[in-house]
C-alpha cells in the first residue's frame, strides 16, 4: 500500500486526515476491513487516476494506525526452527512496527495544509524483562519541512503524531521544522519588446517571424493594388 497523500479532505464535519492509499482495490478493501473491524469510521475517496485513500477523522488516527499496522505485522513470520532466538525474533518484530508506523505517520503529517515533506523516524524500546513499568516508551523524531505558519504546522504534527503513535509523550516527541525552499524564478530570455520562459522563446520566435511573414506579404499586395490603380487612372 503505498502511503503518500498531500491533500486534507473533510470527514463528518472537520477536517480528515489520510491513513491509507493505494491503487489496488483489494488492498484498500483490507485496509477499509480492517479499520471497520476496528470500530474506526473511514470514508474512501477516489484520486481520480486509478488510486483511492481512506481518510479518517483527526481523533481516531491513532486508532487506525493502531488497526493497520497490527495488520501488517504478521506473527506467523518468526522462524519455525526450535533453536532459533525468541530475542531475535521479538527484535525483528519491533523493527518491522517501527518501520510500519513511522511510514503511516509521515503520510497523515503529509496531509496537512502547507506540509511539503515529513520525515519520521518513530523508536520503540524493547520491554523490561521483569519490570514492564519500568520499560521506557516509545520515542518518535519528526522532522518537517513545511510553508506559511510554521508555529501552527509544528503544532499540527504534534497533535497528529501523538495520536498515531500508541503510549507516546509529549516529551517522547521530538518535532523540527524548517522552512520549504521556494523555486528558484525562471531565468527569462528576451524576445524583441518581450521577456520570456525559455521554452517559450522559440515558439514567440515562431510566431513573430510568421506575422511579419505575413505583414510583408500583405504590404506587398497593398502596394501591387496602389500601383495597379494609379496606372489606371492616367
């Protein structure tokens, strides 16, 4: 499923943020089942070049990045050979999850108005063997490049990213966000009285040189008559 969505859409009053995308129908279906088994609403929505997304409200993102990832974090691929590590295993599982939630956060961070990239590298630490209270949480870095209101774009991710990432805190969160580069203005090429695009300038050559073209010829024509008539009239 591939995961990359730049525009917010409205779902049940407010503004929705996308969690899945893909052009295979029967894999947005899964998807689609998989939150719906969730209890997370979703309305999908059609790109209109083949692809569709599903996009949930701002309150249940985490819900249903919880619903997806679980989904795609088989159980049934740890080795079957008895002598293999359980460790080793547990720390392929996690890698996995980390790579799968940091994936479907950086695609809803991308949702977001003026968001031109995200990049999230989201860290879960292996539980304490004897002491699950004493396991630190999960961390997570997220790193934006965005354009208008920087300070409310920051506070837009935060919001979206702790909602997406199951038992992560404020704290845990780390947010940097750095201004989108403007393009560079297109270097202009002169045409006569005009400043142009280069891609435009030999086509406004073309043109140019076909209206004089035809200028000529009419002048000409203009003249030939003028001549024509006066010889007449003697």
């Amino acid at each position: 499923m591939v995961l990359r969505v730049l525009v917010p859409v409205v779902v049940l009053g407010c503004e929705g943020v996308t969690v899945a995308r893909g052009r295979d129908p029967a894999r947005v279906e899964a998807a689609a089942s998989a939150l719906h088994g969730a209890g997370v609403p979703a309305v999908r929505v059609s790109d209109g070049a083949g692809a569709s997304r599903l996009v949930v409200s701002p309150d249940r993102v985490g819900a249903a990045v919880e619903a997806l990832t679980a989904g795609c974090t088989p159980g049934a691929e740890a080795p079957d050979a008895p002598s293999a590590p359980l460790l080793s295993a547990e720390s392929d599982a996690r890698s996995r999850r980390e790579r799968v939630l940091s994936t479907r956060v950086a695609a809803a961070l991308l949702s977001l108005p003026g968001v031109h990239r995200a990049r999230v590298v989201v860290s879960l630490p292996a539980p304490a063997p004897f002491d699950a209270d004493a396991s630190p949480g999960p961390q997570a870095l997220v790193v934006l490049l965005a354009r208008g209101d920087l300070d409310e774009a920051e506070r837009r991710a935060r919001r979206v990213t702790l909602a997406a990432v199951p038992g992560l805190r404020g704290e845990a969160l780390r947010v940097e966000i750095h201004p989108a580069p403007t393009a560079a203005p297109a270097a202009l090429h002169a045409v006569g009285p005009f400043a142009v695009a280069a891609a435009s300038a030999r086509p406004l050559r073309l043109t140019l040189a076909a209206l004089l073209t035809a200028l000529a010829a009419l002048s000409g024509a203009l003249l030939r008559r003028t001549l024509r008539d006066a010889a007449g009239s003697r």
